[in-house]
C-alpha cells in the first residue's frame, strides 16, 4: 500500500462516475449532457495518462 497514489485513484474514480452518468443521460434521453460528459470523461483521462507519463519520465 505505500506506492497508493490517492490523487490518481480520484481522477480514476471521477473518469469511471463520468462515463457510467453518460449511460444515465442517454436512458433520461439528455444527449446533450451525454455528450458533454463523455467528452470530459476523455479529456479527465487524458490529463491521468498525461501524469503518469509524466512520473515515469522522472522516475
């Protein structure tokens, strides 16, 4: 447990609760904010890979 990153495992958590409230928003018929989460479930991704690049380069 001393390598648990709890900032990671946040932006984990906030990548997978964006793209399980995209299958919420399209059963509500709200494509719109089905739209707008799936794409900040992208971006969220993004900057987590962009992170650990970003570790393992100085690591």
């Amino acid at each position: 447990m001393k390598n648990f990153h709890l900032n990671t495992a946040l932006l984990a958590s906030l990548v997978i609760l964006s793209f399980i409230a995209v299958g919420f928003a399209i059963g509500q018929e709200i494509f719109w904010l089905a739209a707008v989460l799936f794409f900040s479930g992208f971006a969220l991704m993004s900057v987590g890979l962009r992170r650990k690049r970003k570790q393992q380069q100085t690591s």
